[in-house]
C-alpha cells in the first residue's frame, strides 16, 4: 500500500462539529485542502452535571472517530494530528476519553489549551489577510476565543467558557428565541466582554472564525446576491449585522433553516452566535467584521510548517506569497510574469506625470495584476482574457479584499475597451466612473508592454518618453534584433493612443556598448 506522505490530516474534534481535513503544502502552490468531512456532534449537550462527558456523548466521538479513520485508511494518509477543544478540555473525564480513544480508534488525542487554541486562530488570520490591527473572534460550541493583534503582533488573548451550543442550552427555552431571552442572552455576553478591559473602544476590525461566522456571511452575499465567489475576508458592516438580526427574528424555526446560506444543522444555534458577534462589535466599536475561512486547522498546519519553510510564512507579505501560489498552480515562474515591469513602470509614472492617468494607490496591487496578466492563456489560448476575469473574480486571494480582487481582474484581463466594458457592467456596484477610467487606461499599457514581450526575451533595455504637442514619443532602447518587437509596437500602439488622445511614435535605438 502507497502512503500518500505529502499529505497531512488534520482532525479537530470540536464542542459543535468534528471535521477531518487533509491537506498538502509546498512552497510553489501552497496549501491545498484535498477532503474536508464534518460530523455535527454537539459534544458540549454531553456534559453532565458532574462535568463528565457522558457515555452517550463518548459513543459518538469513538462513532465518529472511527468512520475517519476508516476514511484515512482508504485514502492512504497516515500523517494524523488529532485536536480536541472545549468539550474534551473542559470534561472531568479527559484522561479516560483519551485512553478510549487511544485503544479503540488507535489516535494520540492532543488536548489544546486555551491559549493554544486562541493563538492558531490568530496565527492563521495574519498569515492569510492583509489587515494589520484587529481582534479575533473564534466562537465554537462551548468556548469562545478573542484575541487583539496590532501590527499582526499578538498583544492579548481570552478564552471565555460560552459558545453556540452553550449559549442556546442556557437562555433558549423552545425551538426560537424570544425577545426577552435574546436580552437576557446580550447582557450576559456584554458582561463577559465588558469584563475584558483591554477590549473596550479599540476602534479595529472584527475578525470572525468558525462555521457560524461562515453562514452569517454566506447569508450576506445571498441576501445581496453578491457578484463575487469566496468567502474568505468577506466584510459585513453594522448595518449588514442589524439587517440580519431583523430578518431572523421575523423567522420562526423552520423558516430559519430555509433561510439561503445558513445550514439546516446550524439554525437553532445561529442567533447567539449573531448576537454575540453584533455585541462584541459595540464593545470594540469596530468599523465592519470581516469572515476569515482560515482557522484554528489551518493555525495548526501553518505553525507547523513555518520551522520547514520560514521564507513562506513571512506575515508582513501574505499577497505575495498567494500570487505566488497562484502563479505556481499553473507552472508559472515569478521572474517570467515580471519581466519588463521596470519599462511598464516608466511609461506608467510619465502618463501620471502628464495626468494622462490617475495613479493607482495601491503600487503593490499594480504590480500583483501585472504578474497576473492574462494568466488565463495557461486554460485557453482561444479566451486568455475571459479565462483571466472569471479565475480572478472566483479564487480566493490572500490579503487581497473583495474590492481590490475585481480591481485586479480587470487589470489582469485587459484585452481591449470593449471586453473591458462588459466586465465592469458584469459588477457595477465596485467602482465609480473615475475608477473605472483609471483601471481602463492602466490595463491599456498592460496591453501594450506585455504584447512587446510575447516570446518572453525582449532585447529592450531601456525607454524614454517625449510629450510632444500633437503626439507622444517612445523611443526603446534595445540591445539587438528588434524587429518582432517592432511590430508588436505598431499593432498595439493604438491602446496607448487612446489614454492620450493623441498620436503615438514608436522608436528604437540601438544600445551603445
């Protein structure tokens, strides 16, 4: 039997949920999630009074166990790290659930701390967003994890003992809540934040994790039937947060689980988890909350990895590093997408100069949308920039926020005005008209550098700019046979003229030696 031994499996036996996920990593993809299998176990309803896990609930983890590593077995992966959280960690019964689990299902069940479980959420955040300050909220079954972070340095932690699953067991008396429960439920969960000074009026971000805070998101995007795929680092406002409050109180049971985004298995647990999110928010005055699909699984796999790969989990350059991956999914080399970027670049400050084009404000982005240029022609040579719009609108870009990944898909897929036009009227809400004239004539030089360098080993070494009265000037400087750039020059010049309303004079020199 082949053991798959670049594969890794991850089991995180949550309070709510116990899911299996295998993933693979090297440094030119990155991390792949290959099989992903949830059981809803509710652990935490098996606490006794005594504090014991129950047989009951025992049963159901060994059950669940089992069937995983039945699944392993079928799948040939034997690299297996088994995390348990709250219901284990808080069970009187620990040593005895892992001695069960160790003789009948063969698994070394480690027991996270709180802290422990606390720092892998915080730690997969800063490794896979862009946002440099904030405060993390992990709300499982039957514990909660916060955390602040400032220059993605961790400055505090709290783990509190309500989740979902808790919090619904402790103020829920029926099927629904009622309003004078839901009261009951925002006092006892601003109590517990409020107990917490350093919390109070940081004025950051909200960063939530876990499956609840997934659903409130999805029900987000479907309520507004939002353009965009993916999930990760999508951002809700107040206003989204109250919008959603409303909508669910007017739902009764059933007509929750009908509600598009949220899962049937999590419908009686979803108010609590919102009311504590929308509490913590006011707690923290936090501008919006954004959803980060990277969690305590990918913590644990990311703290693991950096001791391998330390030159991939640097914190301060999560965009290049997914770029690069992305890069790296189609065999593509970093330095191949780059070339030429210098000449881009002095043509683009000269049109800035001359306030032919506004600049873009995020330089890194320009640069991110230039190595992505038309990477779609690795799908189909015959639709490179159709190809380009939809992988970019549809993959999930590290550090990369919803707003700024359409900016990217345009630049990347600029092919003419034309096909430009039909992407932005596809999701017209992103951008306002200067916007779209300014991504639209960057995407034109696009057009044109990376037409000059169609056999990726152009001779030009140089470029000089001249902004004449009735035409501009560009005299390339090359070191030898020019004339396959050339013509690509006098094909492709008219993207150019367009941004300038003017002629158009394409020139080479000869480099002197």
């Amino acid at each position: 039997m082949t053991i798959k031994t670049d594969q890794k499996a991850i089991i995180d036996i949550g309070s709510n949920t116990i899911r299996l996920v295998v993933y693979s990593y090297n440094s030119s993809q990155g991390l792949v999630e290959h099989h992903n299998f949830k059981t809803v176990a509710r652990l935490s309803m098996y606490i006794l009074r005594n504090g014991n896990l129950s047989t009951d609930g025992i049963n159901i983890l060994i059950e669940t166990l089992t069937k995983f590593k039945e699944i392993l077995l079928d799948i040939k992966v034997n690299d297996v790290f088994a995390a348990a959280t709250a219901a284990i960690r808080q069970a009187k019964n620990q040593k005895e659930i892992l001695e069960i689990v160790k003789s009948e299902v063969g698994l070394n069940l480690q027991i996270l701390s709180e802290e422990q479980e606390a720092y892998y959420g915080y730690f997969a955040v800063i490794h896979s967003t862009n946002i440099s300050d904030a405060v993390t909220i992990d709300m499982g079954g039957g514990s909660t994890e916060v955390t602040y972070f400032k220059d993605k340095n961790l400055i505090r932690f709290h783990s509190f003992s309500f989740g979902t699953v808790s919090l619904k067991g402790k103020f829920m008396k029926g099927t629904t809540i009622t309003d004078e429960e839901k009261l009951e439920l925002i006092n006892y969960v601003s109590e517990q934040f409020g107990s917490l000074g350093w919390l109070n009026q940081l004025q950051v971000p909200i960063i939530t994790i876990g499956g609840s805070a997934r659903n409130l998101a999805l029900v987000d995007q479907q309520r507004k039937s939002f353009p965009l795929n993916g999930i990760h680092q999508y951002e809700l406002k107040k206003e989204d947060i109250q919008e959603i409050s409303f909508m669910f109180a007017q739902c009764s049971a059933d007509g929750l689980k009908k509600i598009d985004g949220l899962s049937s298995d999590r419908s009686d647990i979803i108010i609590p988890a919102l009311e504590t999110f929308r509490t913590l928010m006011e707690v923290v005055d936090a501008p919006s909350m954004v959803y980060s699909k990277k969690g305590l699984r990918e913590g644990i796999i990311f703290s693991q990895l950096v001791e391998k790969f330390p030159e991939d989990f640097n914190k301060n350059e999560v965009i290049k590093k997914s770029i690069r991956h992305i890069l790296g999914k189609f065999h593509v080399h970093e330095l191949e997408v780059s070339h030429l970027y210098e000449i881009f670049q002095k043509i683009y400050m000269s049109f800035v100069q001359w306030k032919y084009i506004q600049p873009l404000e995020n330089e890194e982005l320009l640069y991110y949308a230039y190595q992505l240029y038309h990477i779609g022609k690795h799908i189909d040579q015959d639709a490179t920039s159709e190809h380009t719009f939809y992988l970019i609108t549809n993959l999930s870009i590290n550090g990369v926020s919803n707003e700024e990944r359409f900016k990217l898909a345009l630049l990347a897929s600029y092919q003419n005005r034309e096909t430009f036009k039909r992407y932005v009227n596809s999701l017209p809400a992103f951008l306002n008209e200067r916007e779209i004239k300014q991504l639209r004539d960057i995407g034109a030089l696009f057009r044109f550098i990376k037409g000059l360098d169609i056999l990726s080993r152009s001779t030009i070494k140089d470029v000089f700019l001249e902004n004449l009265a009735n035409n501009v000037t560009i005299t390339f400087v090359v070191s030898n046979n020019f004339m396959l750039e050339k013509y690509q020059a006098e094909k492709l010049k008219k993207h150019v003229g367009k941004i300038c309303s003017k002629d158009v004079q394409i020139e080479f020199k000869i480099l002197e030696e």
